[in-house]
C-alpha cells in the first residue's frame, strides 16, 4: 500500500509542478506583451497568479515556495472532492431512510428523462423536487462548517439596513 500510495503521490505532485509551469510560462509571455504593446488588455490575476507573485516577491511577509502552491493544489482538489463525496452519502443515506421522498425523486427524474438517458446539468431546471433534496440535505448535513461573517460598518440591501458589528452567517 506504501508504494501505491507514494506512486500517486509523485504523478500528483508532476501534476501540479507542470500546472505551475504552465502558468509561470504564460506569466511570462503575458509580462513580455505588456511591455510591448500599449493598447493590450490586462487580464484578472487568478488564486494561482497571486500565489506565484508571493513566490516571486523577495520583500513579501508572506515567504511562499513551488512545494507550497502544490500542497496548497492538493488541499484544493482533495477538499472540493472529499466535501462533495460526503454530501452524496448524506443525501443517498437521507433517500433510503424515506423511501416516499425516493419514490417521488424517481418519478420526477423518469418524467423528464424518460428512462431514455442520463440526467444531464441541462435538465436541472426541470428536476425542482432533487433540487430540494440536495438542498435540505446540505442544510441538515452541511459538508463543511459555517463561517460567521461580521459587518465592519453599517450596510444597506435593498430596504434593509444591517447596522456594525452585526455577525451573520
């Protein structure tokens, strides 16, 4: 299992050497143009863009390396998988332990799909009823914990008004 293990690990850590690389060279490229031409767009820096200027900057407080951006790529790719596989448990636990909620999300998916195909991310309009399923079931069994924010200073949405120091979710 060792091997298996550390097997991954180093295709994985390629993998997001040749992505760092990747980018580094289009930073690259991109610096060239600008200096070149005038009138050129400046795009958006991205999580990557602003990890690789950290790695980059000598007087940064923040000292970040290569094997820093890849552990953190890892972090990324391992926690939207891990959250999303425990909301499915989640929500497949809840449908067996109410068979008439699973009933009714069989129906609905056979009434749009027609037991023709597989459900596609086209018919989500069209599937209300599993909506709410993955809903209700991110508000029992939410994935991950909730992050309290607090307002610094009073804010107006729309005709409410929400005053300093207010904490929400």
């Amino acid at each position: 299992m060792g091997k298996r293990i550390e097997d991954i690990r180093r295709k994985f850590d390629a993998f997001a050497e040749r992505i760092i690389t990747e980018r580094e060279e289009l930073r690259k490229k991109k610096k060239n143009r600008e200096v070149g031409c005038e009138g050129e767009q400046h795009l958006v820096k991205d999580f990557m863009d602003m990890l690789l200027d950290f790695v980059q900057d000598e007087n940064s407080d923040v000292k970040l390396t290569k094997d820093h951006i890849k552990a953190l790529t890892v972090d990324f790719f391992s926690a939207g998988t891990n959250t999303t596989a425990t909301a499915t448990e989640w929500a497949i636990a809840e449908l067996i332990n109410n068979p008439k909620v699973l009933d009714k999300a069989r129906q609905e998916i056979d009434s749009v799909v027609k037991n023709s195909r597989l459900v596609k991310e086209s018919d989500t309009p069209n599937l209300p009823y599993i909506q709410a399923i993955i809903k209700e079931t991110l508000r029992l069994h939410p994935p991950v914990p909730f992050v309290h924010r607090k307002c610094v200073q009073d804010c107006e949405i729309g005709n409410f008004v929400i005053p300093s120091d207010t904490v929400f979710l």
